[in-house]
C-alpha cells in the first residue's frame, strides 16, 4: 500500500518518536508500506513519522544511486548514534519538503547502534552515502528536518519555497497529506 507523506508544515514531522518495543504483524506490515511508499516516491530514506506514524523506525535504499547499486536495504529500529568522525557538505532533499534542496554540514562517519528488521541488536560502521542517508532519518525520528541545519544565509534563500510549502500549493508526483494543510490554512 502507497502511504501518503506528511510535508513540512504537520505537526508530527517536529514530535520526538517514541521507541519500538517489540516487532508484531502491525510493525512488519508497516515496514513494508513504507519500502513501497519510499520507493513510488523515488526516495532513498523513509522515516515512520513522514507517513504518520510517530516510532523510531527508518527504512532506507540507496541501490537506486548510480555508485551504490550493491548497497543492500536497510530497516533500523530504535538507532543510537554512539559515535561520530569528521565532516562533510552535501546536498540533501527530503519527500517531505518536495522540490527543495539545500547543503548541510554532518559527521561524515559513525557508529551506530540498532534493532534490524527481526529486532536483532546490531552495532555498524558507516560513511558515505549510507551515514549522510542515516543521519538524515534519524533526525526525523527526534523532529528535525534537514532545513533546520542549513546555514541561515542558504535557508533565507529557500523561504519562498518553504512558504509555499505551508500554503499548500505545493504537486507532488507522490500522494502527500493534505487534510493538515487545509486545517493550517483556516
Ligand atoms: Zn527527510
């Protein structure tokens, strides 16, 4: 099932998610709801929060990506950065704020810890592609959007882009949730 996503100016993208205790059939289901939802949307990373659901579960691809195509999916469940390494730009995009891009500066590498798809407790490495990916989504899980990391001068930029956002004029080529922009709108 294609689950719509929540964009900028709901009120459950800026809430901290609370931790899985567990794995049951209504988890599993929604785990592969959001595969389907990142991938119809042509996204590389999909917070449980983007699609309504405030837990700290994150789904990520990035095979999709011209010099990734081995990387296999990932779930992560209730992620615990434990430490982090260096720093580096990159321009990042969200499904949640469509059609905005903007550089941000994050740790380059870290080390994380995490429950995968069985619950399983996993420690792992990563860098590139993937830590920026991860990073990312994790954010989301604590209410932070990658714009909220942008320097002020490149976020004064993308304001107009953002008010429109809110004002709900936004097209998407996915389906979005719009009952909350008709309410913030009256
Ligand atoms: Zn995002």
């Amino acid at each position: 099932m294609i689950l719509p996503i929540n964009i900028y100016s709901d009120d459950i993208l800026r809430k901290k998610a609370k931790p899985l205790k567990s794995i049951d059939s209504g988890v599993e289901e929604l785990i592969g709801f959001m595969f389907e939802s990142m991938r119809n949307a042509s996204g590389i990373g999909l917070a449980a929060p983007q699609v309504g659901h405030s837990v700290r579960l994150v789904v990520l691809d990035i095979s999709c990506l011209t010099h990734y195509p081995d990387e296999k999916p990932m779930v992560v469940i209730n992620p615990h950065i434990l430490a982090v390494r260096g720093y580096n730009d990159m321009e990042e995009g969200c499904l949640s704020l469509p059609g905005i891009h903007g550089d941000v500066e994050r740790p380059a590498a870290l080390t994380l810890k995490y429950r995968n798809e069985n619950f399983e407790e996993m420690t792992g490495e990563f860098s590139g592609m993937l830590a920026r990916v991860l990073q990312h989504e994790i954010d989301h899980l604590n209410g932070t959007l990658f714009v909220d990391r942008m320097e002020k001068r490149d976020r004064r930029k993308i304001q107009k882009e953002l008010d429109a956002l809110v004002s709900g004029t936004v097209q998407t080529q996915y389906p979005i949730v719009r009952e909350s922009l008709t309410v913030l709108q009256s």
